[in-house]
C-alpha cells in the first residue's frame, strides 16, 4: 500500500524537548550558564543568519505592491545530516510503510544525505541496486549528497580482488585510479563531496606499496575529473575520545599535505563516542575547531553518535555538540552515523540511534528535531513593499515561498549563498 505521509506528521513531536542540565549526569560545560553559549549564539546569529530580499514583479519588472507572502526555509545550507542504510529504503523484504517511513524521517529530519556503506569500494557491488534510486530520490528532494569514501587505504577494506595486487604496485596503483575515475563519473546525481582519504594516519598499506605522494595523485584525479567536488581527508579520535596524541598527528598529517600542494578542501571529524567515554565539552570541541581551522580548509562533522544507555545525557549532549558545531564559522555540516536503530538490532550501536527500532523518537532525537525543525527555522508572513519587496531576516538555505496573486503559486528559492532573489509573476 501506498504509506500515507500524514500519519507519519503525527508522530512528529509538538511540544518543546530541549533538555535542560538538572535532568543529567554532568559533563563540563554543560551547565546553562555555562559561558560558551551566548558566545556560540551570537555566532550562529553572525555566521549563519543573513539579511535577505525577496522582490516579486510582474513582466517588464513591474513591482508588485502590497502581496501576502509566506516564506518557509525548508532546506539548511548547513549540511544537517544522516547516513541511512540504503537496504531499508528499497529492499523489497521490508513493507512500503516501512521503505516509504524511512524516506520521510530522511526528508524532514536531514538536510545532507550520505549512503552509510554503499559507496565503500567494498560493499558497492552488493548495494548498487539501491544507490541510483536513492540518488534519484535526493535529486527529486534536492537534497545534497556526500560520498564516503574513496580510498580507505586498507586492503581489508577493498574488494578481496585487490589483495591479490599487493606484490603489483603498476596493478594496484592502476585499480585504485579506476575505482576513483569510476565513483566519480558514474552518477547522473552528483555527489557534491567526497572523503577521498579516510583513516590514514594509522592505515597506510597503499602509501607503503605506491609511494606517499600516492596521496596527491587521488586528490588530483578527483579534481582534474571534477573541480566542483570538495575533496575531504576523514579521520576519527580528533574531537571525541581525548586522544591528544591522535589529534596532533592528524594536524601535521594535513598540514604536511597541505604543503606539499595536495588540493584538500576540507577536514573530518568523525566523532563517534563509544560507551566508556566521556564526551568532550563543548568549549574544547570549539577550541580544537578553531585549531584546525589555521590549516586552511573548511571543517565538517563527517560520522557523529554517542552511544550510552543514559539517554538524558545523550540528548543534553546532543544538543550542546549541534549547538557547537553549528556555531563554528569554519564548519560547514554535522552527519550522524546512526540515525535509526533498525528492526531487529542489526546495527553496531544501536542505543547511539536518535530513532528506535519501532521508528519512535528517542530523547536526542526529538532534540535534533526540535533545534534543526524549530529554534533553527525560519518562517514568515508579510506583505511586499511599495517596490515589491519583502525584507527579513533568516537561516541560510533554501525556501518555498508561496503568494496568492491572479493565481496560488509556491516558488522554490535560494538562498544559501546571496541575500537576494526576484521572482517574476506570469
């Protein structure tokens, strides 16, 4: 059966779920006072709020005076995002309820998508069958699309055809480059980024074989045979787990890069938080952002989940990390890598999930909905000037806006990076 959208609308939380301090276990920085937030508040309010215009005219750019608008964002710039496991949206062993629950969680939670594993060398093949419908389906919604990953320097992290080359290095080294060239022209929807390198400053057994300047080799493919595509180095340990050492190998290990002229565009964190551990405060996920921000490129949020049996802790933490990263001028999205638990537990950690295996919200996840859906939206009313114009003020991203002139018309405008856009009436 066809799944009605509008029981899935009931579902969506009504009430505020914001989390305040007295409910939870502590960590620092976590308390409502804590000074980081009216300093990451007045950030957000700079970095990623603008002054917009919305002229409406009617041929030979007559304005239009004194017309109702309503304008709703319905589309971050910030790359709010998810990485959904593709078998749940089309793999015909779940219901069309369930396929068609998961595409709406997906649309009115997340405003960036990336594939889990199904663009991994390794698991593509078993799961090519669901990557073109579902770039199909975020091209329909426009909703970006990242790739993870390209190279994973590890041969168990390859099809198992590539072991065999490692005494091949010609071999290896040319597989690797048809792979890339392969990924990256292969899709009528574009992928608009990329983790061309994911883990290497603990996995280097391809560097070993090829070479080190191996590395500016893929990211000069990747360039050469795209130059819209941001070409991102991913790596974990940097922002979660306190491990200094890691970090400041991952600093030089990009800046050693960077020096030697390999065209990186931007920085992962891929912060995962296991049980056991302590999250980081927020002050200090600030601190190391503004750190790796002295390299140069932009930063992203690439693999985010906290994975504990404390929920009210996982949902305060929640929203203190999204209110960080989101504040942080140099970065530019926050992907989640568990965002459903999944019928029958099939998923590594699943109390790290914002949605459960009923597909009901857990506590982090109303949060994420709550900031992403509510106190980070923008949506008015108001009526065009006497030179049709509408001024506001509001989050960057994409909006509908919707008039009643001779006829009921909704307009899809963006807005994501300029502060102004006409709309001709016909």
């Amino acid at each position: 059966m066809k799944f009605d959208r509008r029981d899935f609308l009931k579902i969506l939380p009504v009430a505020p779920t914001i989390i305040s301090a007295a409910e939870t276990k502590s960590y620092r920085g976590m308390s409502d006072s804590a000074g980081w937030r009216a300093d990451a508040h007045k950030r957000i309010e700079q970095h990623r709020k603008d002054d917009f215009k919305v002229r409406i005219i009617e041929s030979a750019e007559k304005p239009v005076k004194n017309l109702k608008v309503d304008i709703s964002l319905y589309r971050h710039h910030f790359g709010f995002g998810a990485a959904p496991k593709l078998a749940r949206f089309y793999d015909q062993r779940f219901s069309a309820e369930v396929r068609g629950l998961y595409h709406d969680f997906c649309e009115v939670l997340f405003h960036k998508l990336t594939p889990e594993n199904s663009l991994k060398w390794k698991h593509y093949k078993n799961n090519k069958k669901f990557v073109e419908p579902f770039l199909a389906w975020c091209k329909q919604k426009k909703i970006p699309v990242r790739g993870h990953c390209l190279v994973w320097p590890e041969f168990r992290r390859a099809p198992k055809s590539i072991e065999k080359l490692r005494g091949d290095p010609k071999a290896l080294g040319l597989a690797i480059r048809e792979h890339i060239k392969f990924m990256i022209n292969n899709f009528d929807y574009p992928v608009t980024e990329w983790d061309v390198l994911n883990e290497a400053v603990n996995h280097d057994q391809y560097m070993r074989i090829l070479g080190k300047e191996v590395v500016t080799e893929w990211f000069q493919l990747v360039k050469n045979l795209n130059p819209s595509i941001k070409k991102y180095i991913n790596d974990y340990s940097v922002l979660t787990k306190n491990n200094v050492r890691h970090r400041k190998r991952y600093y030089r290990y990009i800046r050693n890069l960077l020096d030697s002229g390999v065209p990186i565009d931007g920085i992962g964190f891929q912060s995962h938080i296991p049980k056991g551990f302590n999250p980081t405060s927020p002050e200090e996920i600030i601190r190391i952002a503004d750190d790796f921000s002295t390299l140069g490129p932009e930063l992203q949020v690439t693999e985010f989940d906290f994975e504990t049996s404390n929920q009210d802790l996982q949902a305060r933490y929640t929203q203190d990390f999204l209110t960080a990263i989101f504040s942080h001028q140099k970065m530019t999205g926050l992907i989640t890598w568990t965002p459903f638990e999944y019928a029958k537990n099939n998923v590594p950690k699943p109390e790290a999930a914002l949605i459960d295996k009923d597909l009901q919200f857990k506590p982090n996840g109303l949060v994420w909905y709550e900031l992403i859906n509510k106190r980070w939206m923008t949506k008015l009313s108001g009526y065009t000037d006497g030179d049709g114009y509408l001024n506001f003020r509001g989050f960057k991203g994409r909006y509908l806006v919707s008039i009643s002139h001779a006829k009921e018309e909704t307009f899809d405008i963006d807005l994501s990076d300029r502060t102004e856009s006409v709309i001709t009436l016909t």
